[in-house]
C-alpha cells in the first residue's frame, strides 16, 4: 500500500511538470498605448512631425 501511494504522488507530479512545460504562452496584446495627438487634425504643420 506504502509503494502504491508512494508512486502515484510521484506520477502526478512528473505529470504535472510536463503539463506545466506543455502550457504555451501568448504575448499579451499591445493595444491602447499609442500617445493621443494634441494637435487638430487640420494642422498644415502636422504638429511638427513635418520638420
């Protein structure tokens, strides 16, 4: 009985080490972070970009 609990909590945590190492990460999206422009939108200058 001792070597059957012994090799059961062994195999779960071999199975959830591989598990954890399966997980495949995505990157998180980058949206939301551009700067809002301080100029019109009419400016012949184009806030200065232009120079």
């Amino acid at each position: 009985m001792k070597k059957l609990v012994i090799t059961s909590v062994a195999l779960f945590a071999l199975v959830g080490s591989i598990t954890a190492q399966a997980q495949v990460r995505k990157p998180k999206p980058q949206g939301g972070n551009a700067p809002v422009p301080v100029c019109p939108a009419n400016d012949p200058n184009g806030c200065g970009i232009y120079q």
